[in-house]
C-alpha cells in the first residue's frame, strides 16, 4: 500500500529535480525527503531516481512510475473534494495552462476571482507553448487548457471564448506596416519569425501560401511567445501574432502592427478540461470564472489600447 505523502514527496522531487529545491518548495528538510524517496522504492520495488552531481533524475523505472503517481495523487484529490461538495463545500486544487500572452492579464484576472469566491480552492498556473499546454493537458498534468484552435474542427467539446484575428508585427516604423492592414500576398519576400513546431497556425499558414502561391522567408523559427515580439521588435523580422500578445508590448511602444486580410487569419480561443478524469466541482467552476474573465478581457481587446 503506498503511503500517499510519499507519493506528494516523489512528484516533488521529479519535478524540482534535486533535493535542494524540493525542500524549498515543500518545507520540509533534505534527510526526510531522502528517507521517504528510499522507502517509497523499497515499496515499488525498483529505483525511481539517479542520483548524480545535477541532482535527481529519473530512472526509466522511474518514468513509468510518474503518471502512475500523478494519476493516484489526482485520485486522492478527487476523493476528498467529493466529500466536501456532498457537504456543500467547494475545494481542491485547480492547475491551469495557458500561453504567455494570456498569462499577465488573464492570469491575474482568474486568480484574484478565484480567491474571492472560492476560497478554498487552490489554483495553480501554468505558462507554456501552444504543444506544452496540449501535451500537459493529455497526460493530465493540467486540469485547465486555455488555447488556441485553428479552426471549427479542431475545438471538440472546448468551450470557445473568442475569435481573434491575426496580426504582422516589425520594429516600429517598419514600411510594410503604414497601413492599418496588409494582404496575406504581400507577406511574400518579408523576412518572417513563425513557430519552431507543427503548430496549427504554422500549418494554416503553410497551406496558405500554397493556395495563394505566396512564398513564405521563413528566417527564424521559435516557441517562445516573447522571443518572437523581441525579435520583431529589433527588426529581425516580423511576427505574427494575436491582439493578446500585441498588447504585451504596447505600452512601451515599440512596435508597429496590420491586420492580415485577405483572407483574414482568424484563430479561437478555446478553453478545455483533461478527459483523464471527471472535472471536479472546483474545477467547473474554475472555467466558468476564466470563460467569463476571457470574454470580457478579450471584448475590450483591440491593438491600439494598452493593457
């Protein structure tokens, strides 16, 4: 039978990847999460960390034991937030993902409401690229995914918040960029910064430029949501971007923007839960404060008005 704090420890430790860093985050010190880890192999019969002059990394054993871990952690949660709701209380830990240029206002807008009106739950934050989200979401890592889908199809049973269009961005003062939109040909011979994965908007895109027969000069490839604002912004080359992400640069104006038309890129935002287990209460109501958070959040959006 595992003891159910020693599992907490192991989790702990896979996450922080060294002791030291474990013990920070939890509280408690080096020697007890030492001896639990020890116990807990004994238990599993197999040894679930390498330790190395890094820190703790898992075995292979240890791999596999992961989201066996996460899966009765979640199990356990699950239980004792049954047992409140049947009494009428709400709580629990809720862990959402979502992407950076959700994160600032979203983000805060989601946990303060939370705090307000369920005081008892716990919510976690995560910040991610569109695949971490997706990839966190399907291993059950997360409970919350708030992303983007490329299309009617690909929003399932995802709840959608909003339709965003799709936006060039350069350095400011960039020529191509005078007007208040430019046509998808004229991104032809543009030097452009798109994502580095097989991302939907990146294969939107690529489709795109075969439909319109406009070659795409693809310069430099990244996930990183502020590394492609940066890089637009040194004149690298241009991104393209939503009004969310827009906006975390605007006060500082240092960017210059158009709308894509022609045909206009719209992507939603969509917001879902992990089919690994039945949402909880805590967690139903977790999307009902980010939904309505998102849709008021994203009707004020426009480029031209700072956050």
């Amino acid at each position: 039978m595992f003891d159910l704090n020693q599992l907490k420890i192991f989790l702990q430790v896979a996450e922080a990847g060294s002791l030291t860093r474990a013990s920070k985050l939890s509280g408690t010190v080096q020697p007890v999460l030492s001896r639990q880890i020890s116990n807990l192999e004994i238990d599993v019969g197999g040894k679930l960390f390498n330790r190395t002059g890094r820190g703790f990394e898992l075995t292979e054993f240890g791999e596999a034991f992961l989201p066996k871990a996460q899966a009765l952690m979640n199990h356990a949660a699950q239980l004792k937030a049954d047992t409140l709701e049947a009494r009428g209380e709400i709580s629990g830990e809720v862990r959402v993902g979502m992407l950076a240029s959700f994160s600032g206002s979203l983000g805060i807008e989601t946990l303060l409401e939370t705090r307000k009106t369920l005081p008892k739950v716990r919510l976690k934050l995560y910040e991610g690229t569109i695949g971490r989200i997706e990839e966190w979401l399907d291993e059950g890592r997360i409970d919350i995914a708030v992303n983007y889908r490329d299309s009617q199809l690909e929003l399932g049973d995802e709840e959608r918040v909003a339709t965003v269009d799709t936006y060039l961005v350069g350095p400011p003062g960039a020529k191509a960029l005078k007007g208040d939109s430019i046509r998808f040909a004229d991104l032809a011979g543009l030097p452009l910064i798109l994502s580095a994965s097989p991302s939907g908007l990146r294969i939107m895109l690529d489709n795109l430029s075969v439909k319109y027969g406009v070659d795409l000069d693809v310069v430099c490839e990244v996930d990183s949501v502020r590394l492609h604002m940066e890089l637009a912004r040194q004149g690298v080359g241009y991104a393209i971007m939503t009004p969310q992400a827009i906006r975390m640069k605007l006060m500082e104006d240092e960017i210059s923007f158009a709308r894509i038309v022609e045909p206009e890129i719209l992507r939603h935002i969509a917001i879902g839960t992990s089919v690994k287990k039945v949402p909880s209460a805590a967690t139903r109501k977790v999307v009902d404060i980010l939904a309505e958070a998102a849709r008021r959040l994203l009707s004020e959006d426009a480029p031209e008005t700072p956050l």
